[in-house]
C-alpha cells in the first residue's frame, strides 16, 4: 500500500507541473541528421514557429530535450545550421534556469517581438542516453500502428481530426461519444487519442448541434486567444518516442500546418462542411438590373461546382454583411422583403418553376453567421435538413442588399461610380499596386505611422478594409510586403473581434523601443466590388496584355465607341490610373508616341483629350478631360500608351540627415565656374565680376532611399546619358531633385537642382548586394532597400541664398520632381523643413516627408514656428 502511494505521489509530482504554460504549446526538432537533433521549433496559437539564437545557453538545450522526452542536452546550434525555417519567430532573447519543465515558462522578450531573421534560427542537439526512469514527456502523439492504408484524396501534412456524433464506432471518454477520424500524411484511421486537445483557434469552427431542434448559441474566439485548456489525459500504456520530425515540406501559404476539424453531425449533413467560398447576387428588381454596380438582388452561393439559391429561414443582416464584404461592400441593410415576397409567391404559381425549387440540390439551408466572419465558408450551413421532404419549407431566397463605400456610392443607372469624395480618415493604405491593397498607416496626435504584423490576421485586417469603404480582406500580407515604411509604428499585437467600425476601437500594444522594424510593417488587400470599369478600357496592340496603346470606351452621339487617347500632356499619373483600372498594378512607363503598336480596327480616332489625373482615381474617365476633343498632336503614332508592372520603387528621402547636416558657406566664385555652366546659382551670378566674390551657400547632405520593391532606374539609357565636360561626369537624369526656399506664403526666393551625375548604392544594409556603381560608366540605379548618399560638400548640392534677407522659411527638397520615373508612391516625394536665416547662421528644424502628418499638423508647421518629429 505505501509502495502505490509512493508512485502516485511520483506522478502527480511529474505531472503537476505540466498543467501549467502555454496551452496546445509544443516544441519539434525539424531538418536533422536522426531525432535527437535538429531545428528548434515551437507551437503556439497553432502555428509553428523557430527561436532565435541570441542569448541561448546550454540550460536551454536541457529544458527542450527534457520536454521531449530525452535525458538532457549535449549542446545549441546557432546561426541556422539545421536551415532556415518558415513563418513566425515566436521567441527571442529566451532565457531559461534550467529548471523549467517547458520551454514556455523561460522568459524571453514576449511572443513573436524579435529583431532576428530566419538566418538565426536555433537549433539544438539532445543526449541519445535513455531519460531518467519515471520521465514522462509534456505531450505525445497517437501510436502510428493504428494507420490504415485508406488514401485521402487532399495530401496535409500532420493530422486531420474529424468528429463525428452518433455510435457508429468506439466512443472516448475524453470527448464525451465522438468518434475521431485521424488523416495523416493521406491515411486515415479510427484512433482514441489520449493527451490531445483539440486547438482553440478551431473551437470557433465547431458546428455541431446537441439535439436536431436546439441551436446553441454560437461563439466566436479570437485565434489569437486561446482559451485554458483542459486536463491533460495520461495514460498508463508505455510513452510514445518523442516528438521528431524531418524537414516538412511548406506549402505555398505561412501558416498552414494546422488540423482542419469538421464537428458537423452527420446525421444532419450527410455531404460534410460546405466550402462556400464564392457568392453572387442576381438582380430580380427593374431598378437593380440596370444599375452600374450589383448591390442587391437574391444569394446565389456555389458548392461543388453549383450555383444554389439560399434559404432564408434563419437568414439575417448577420449573413448579409458576411455576403457583401466577399463582394467588396463594408455593409448590408435591410431589403423590402414585400415586394421580394410578392415575386416568389408569383413564381410558385407556376409548376415548372415549382417543380425545380422543390429539389434538395437547389438549396443551401441554415446559414448561421455571427457577422464577423470574412467568408461564407467560416459560417455554419447544411445542404438540406434530415428528415424534411420538402426543403425551405415555408421560406423563399434569401436577399441581400449591400451598403457601397463612399468612393463608390455616388453611381448612378446612366454612369459610372465618380472620383471618391476627401475623407478625414484614421486609416489609409500606402504603396498598393491594386485597388483596394497597401501598407496599412493609422493616424495618432496628428502622425501617419504604420502597423507591426504581430498577430496580423484576416479579422483584424477585414476591420480596415471596411473602414475604408471596401469589403473583408483576402489577405493580410506580413513582413512589409507593400514595401517599408516611414516614422513612427503606432500599434502592435492588434486584435480584433471583427465588429469594430475602425482598427483604432481594437486592442492593440504599444510599440516599445527597438521591439519591431518597419521590414514588419502590416499590409491588407481587400475584396472591392466589380464596378464593370475595367471593360471600359483595353491596350492594344502590345507584346504582352499589361503594355499597348490605351483604347477607351466613350459615349459618341449617343452610342458607345472605342478610340484612342490624346497623349497631349499624358504623364506617369494618367498611366497610373489606367494600369489600376485594368487590374495589372503601377504604371512603369507613360508612353508619347506609340507607332510602334497597331491600334484595334475602328479605334483609330481619338475620343479623349485633355486628361489630367491626381492619380487617385478609380478609371481614366474620372479624370479631368476638355469637353471637347482637341489634340494638336494627333491621333494615330502619337497616341497615349502605358507598360505596366506589379512591382514598383519608392523614394524617400531621409530628413533627419538634412536637418542635421545644414550649414552656411561663403564660396569664391573662382571655385564655381562648373555650377554656374551647370545653372547651379541663382541668376544674380551671373552680374557679378568673375572671378571676383563670393555666393552665400545653404549646404547640406540627402539620403534618398528605395523602400519600394523594384530597383530605381534612370529612364534614359546609357547610350543616351548626357557628358558634362566641366565636372568630367554624365547625366542620366537631368533634374533629379529640386531644392526651394520658401517663404510661409509658399513664394519661391530661391532654388537649386541637383542631376543625377552618380546614382549608385552609396551603403546597403548588410544582407544586401550593391547593383549599380557609377564607376567607369557603370549601370546606375538605386537598389530595392539601398539607398544614395549625395554629400554636403559635392558641387550643386546647395541652395544659393546670396540675394535672400534674414528670416523664418520653409526649405524644401523634391525628388523625382518631373515624375519621369515611375513609382509606387509619389506623396513621400518631398521633404519639408521649417528654416531660420538670422544674416549669419542658419537653422533647420522640424524636418518631415510631405505626407507624414495629418492636413491640420501640416498647417500647424506652416503657420507656427514648430511641430514636433521623431527624431531622437
């Protein structure tokens, strides 16, 4: 009797602490030689992450291979020498005693904040030696004997668990008479699990009823919150071998490695989950059929390649918002159901019709949503409802009528949606190739600044995609994928219930010093509705679909006719538009004469002039345009065309470098003679007596960077680059930037230019490779995440103040001013200071990229002395 209280007291000392943690934590050894070896990788909220190697000692080693199941650890691997894993890096700077019993209860610098890179993957190697006698690993998985050869017909890798109610096979006890079907690696099996439990992040995905006439209530759970999980089970047979894996085979999508668990009874839905991933609505009502965008009419859903008609018993404004944010709507409201009941009632009246709706397969029934969902298929639905012969008995089509954001709701049955009204906005997106996509930046205390990724999700991302008058999210990019951005990041960790009206009402983090860099900046595409815009331009003529000559469809005497575009004035902004129309990104290229592209038969005359985009604009025809068509330089090889590309760079420059680096200089004119040929000084030079006197210069250095995702390249090539004898150097652009002195007024007192005689990679990060060097007329360009150093003391890189009084300016510098090179966004282009010239000395203060505050800071920086930046 004392000997079994002895090995009781054993067990509950072993297995007490094991209760405690992270629920569903785990850790896995990937890509090494045998199981004692490999990448360190963890699970929490069900996605596998890697750890990095900064600060790892040998206590860590241990409390992992003890968590496995091993006796001890022999050493660590730094430096990614297992390979670089995918994904998240859920910890960092981890620092564990030694006497932990998982690797989640060391410290460490919080879930998923880290500087590291995948190159710095830890990896950890365990002792072979049998584990101390009584060892009991943290978690185990289900003995692989029990696999059968049943092949699945979806290859996942790691497990599928469906559960399924009734008795037809053996009941477990942990889970209360459902029987788990176990996939793994294609095969299936019939397995009692014992120490599993099932994920929080697909508590959410259960649907399962207690009894076919009660619907519980159903609640929705954050993924990123997992709830307390329950008891562990143990059991009494032999512990399984500890958890190894080799190197897994990733996916096309991060993340994916999760178990995809179907609780629907069987009884009720005999054609298990339904995948209603695609809806549209057909317009029944005269009004709604002639209308430029579909905002309303009857749900139609697809499954199994079938279009069927939703039930409206149990539908509501729930489903409805669900349904029109797949459609690119952020809201639904409420329809006339008189008038859609009036029109059923008169369609039953004939049999045919009668007859069709009759069948099962014409129907979705008991479409569940809570309203927060970015997809059908998350809801709850059934085929038909076990034991009704008659489906949607007593119920017709379900309706939706969706409520359009603001940059589409001014449309018309006669026009098209027009140009979007300003809004004041706490959210916008940057940078995006497509309508609807970009860097997410929130505005707070007047600052634009950007979102950290940790714990990005569709939730979360869907919440901005309808402040903004679009739908949910398709995706929610991480790892800036819109490219990085500038100043301050204001959130991290934002979590979402789906309901909110602006991210700003959702939980979020503060962003400590040095805790997430903007190469993990957060990014959103939204689902937007067809607006049909895209059918009212084409390209032709070109060697591939995204270049040609630009063709529109305009209203002529009454009757739609295709013709070509005036290229009078057609610039990179126009381009913009048109590649955004069609779908295929940023404009790389405005083209002037296009004779090198045929145009389409009976397109030849032109039908728009005059156009003048902001670049914002949803189509060409939004843009201004002369009401009557008038083009001096002709149709025909001198037509507007455009290249497009999904890919673009973005120029910045560093303000910071220019607010510390200016200072004044008295320079003799003897040692000017190459600006003045280069038109470097200001006009009243050349009245002076050469090579007597001097010029009074404002001096100092820029940085332009490319944070954007294509290399910058000169327009012009080598062969047509300009050679200045004096300075002994070429051109590849004549007027690369722009620097202005102000006065508060905005009048011009004085100016300079800087061409690009060297646009190289002054310094890359390290990771980076230098592309373009100007040396013995190398390319030049300016590559993806380098950036140009042009130097206080190199000629022209001034502003002549010889002829300007003493008093407060605002000193300006403009990159890529004639926008001659394409970019993905033009509004960072400018750099503005606030500047004070006492005769003497010069000051600069309050230095910010153009469109880094909010329209009333900036007037705050034009009419009073000072707004604050975040410069340390």
């Amino acid at each position: 009797m004392m000997m079994m209280m002895m090995k009781m007291m054993m067990m509950l000392l072993t297995i007490a602490p094991l209760a405690q943690g992270v629920p569903g934590f785990q850790v896995r050894l990937v890509g090494g030689r045998n199981r004692f070896e490999g990448r360190l990788e963890v699970l929490y909220n069900g996605a596998w992450g890697t750890v990095c190697d900064d600060e790892v000692n040998i206590n860590l080693a241990n409390v992992v291979c003890r968590e496995l199941g091993f006796s001890r650890g022999l050493t660590w691997a730094h430096s990614a020498k297992f390979g670089e894993g995918r994904g998240q890096i859920w910890m960092d700077n981890v620092r564990c005693s030694g006497g932990e019993s998982s690797l989640s209860e060391c410290r460490s610098n919080g879930w998923g904040v880290s500087d590291c890179t995948h190159a710095e993957d830890l990896g950890v190697i365990c002792s072979p030696d049998p584990p101390t006698h009584g060892h009991v690993p943290r978690y185990a998985e289900p003995p692989s004997p029990l696999i059968s050869n049943v092949v699945s017909n979806t290859p996942l890798r790691g497990h599928e668990i469906g559960l399924h109610r009734g008795a037809r096979g053996p009941s477990s006890p942990h889970l209360n008479g459902h029987r788990i079907h176990l996939r793994r690696n294609g095969f299936e099996s019939a397995v009692t699990p014992r120490g599993h439990r099932i994920p929080d992040f697909l508590r959410s995905r259960a649907s399962y009823r207690r009894a076919p006439e009660v619907t519980p209530t159903p609640t929705t759970r954050s993924p990123e919150r997992p709830a307390p999980a329950p008891e562990p089970v143990y059991s009494p047979e032999p512990a399984p071998e500890p958890i190894y894996s080799p190197e897994p085979v990733y996916p096309h999508v991060e993340h994916s490695n999760r178990m995809d668990l179907d609780f629907t009874d069987m009884d009720e839905q005999p054609s298990g989950s339904l995948q209603l991933d695609e809806v549209r609505l057909r317009p029944v009502l005269t009004n709604t059929r002639s209308a430029a965008m579909v905002t309303e009419g009857v749900l139609e859903v697809r499954h199994a390649g079938k279009w069927r008609q939703v039930c409206s018993l149990g539908w509501d404004l729930s489903g409805s918002r669900v349904v029109c944010g797949m459609l690119g709507f952020p809201s639904a409201e409420q329809h006339d159901t008189r008038v859609y009941r009036k029109l059923w009632d008169s369609k039953m009246e004939d049999p045919t019709t009668r007859s069709a709706v009759s069948k099962k397969a014409f129907w979705v029934e008991r479409v569940q949503c809570s309203g927060s969902e970015v997809s059908l298929a998350q809801c709850r639905a059934q085929l038909s409802v076990p034991r009704h012969d008659v489906p949607c008995s007593g119920g017709m089509h379900a309706v939706v009528r969706c409520v359009p954001g603001a940059q589409f709701s001014r449309s018309s049955a006669s026009r098209p949606p027009q140009a979007p009204p300003p809004l004041n906005a706490a959210v916008r997106l940057k940078a995006g190739a497509r309508l609807g996509e970009g860097r997410v930046e929130v505005l707070r205390e007047g600052k634009w600044g950007t979102v950290c990724d940790h714990l990005w999700d569709l939730t979360t991302a869907s919440v901005v995609c309808r402040e903004l008058g679009f739908g949910s999210a398709r995706d929610a990019p991480r790892g800036a994928l819109m490219g990085q951005g500038t100043g301050p990041i204001h959130m991290n960790a934002v979590q979402c219930s789906g309901q909110e009206s602006s991210i700003t009402q959702c939980r979020f983090q503060e962003v400590p010093l040095h805790s997430c860099k903007h190469s993990q900046d957060a990014s959103v595409r939204c689902n937007v509705p067809n607006t049909g815009l895209s059918a009212t331009v084409r390209l032709a003529g070109g060697r591939e679909a995204a270049e040609g000559r630009v063709e529109v469809l305009m209203e002529v005497n009454g009757q739609q006719r295709w013709g070509s575009v005036c290229s009078e004035n057609w610039g990179i902004n126009e381009a913009m538009v048109v590649c955004r129309q069609l779908g295929f990104g940023f404009a790389s290229r405005a083209h002037q004469e296009t004779w090198f592209w045929p145009s389409s038969s009976g397109s030849e005359d032109v039908l728009l002039s005059g156009t003048h985009c902001i670049g914002t604009e949803i189509s060409i025809q939004q843009c201004n345009r002369n009401g009557q068509v008038y083009c001096p330089r002709g149709g025909g090889a001198r037509a507007a065309g455009v290249t497009c590309a999904d890919a673009a760079p973005d120029l910045v420059i560093d303000a910071q470098l220019v607010q510390e680096s200016a200072y004044l200089e008295d320079r003799p004119l003897h040692l000017l003679t190459c600006a003045h040929e280069e038109n470097c000084l200001s006009s009243s030079a050349a009245r002076m007596v050469w090579p007597y006197g001097h010029r009074r210069l404002l001096r100092f250095s820029s940085r332009i960077m490319n944070l954007g995702r294509a290399d910058f390249r000169p327009r012009a090539s080598r062969e047509s680059w300009t050679w200045h004898q004096c300075h002994r150097h070429y051109h590849s652009i004549e007027v690369f930037t722009h620097y202005d002195l102000l006065t508060l007024n905005g009048t011009k007192v004085a100016e300079g230019h800087k061409a690009s005689f060297c646009l190289e990679d002054t310094y890359c990060p390290e990771g980076l490779t230098k592309r373009y060097a100007c040396y013995n007329m190398g390319e030049q360009g300016i590559t993806v995440g380098c950036w140009d150093t042009y130097r206080h003391d190199i000629d022209c890189q001034w502003v002549d103040i010889t002829d300007v009084r003493p008093g407060d300016y605002i000193f300006q510098v403009e990159v890529n001013p004639s926008l001659d090179m394409a970019e993905s966004d033009f509004q960072n282009n400018v750099m503005r200071c606030r500047c004070r010239y006492d005769g003497g000395r010069v000051f600069m203060y309050s230095c910010h990229t153009g469109d880094a505050y909010s329209a009333e800071a900036e007037d705050l920086f034009e009419h009073v002395r000072e707004i604050s930046n975040n410069f340390l």
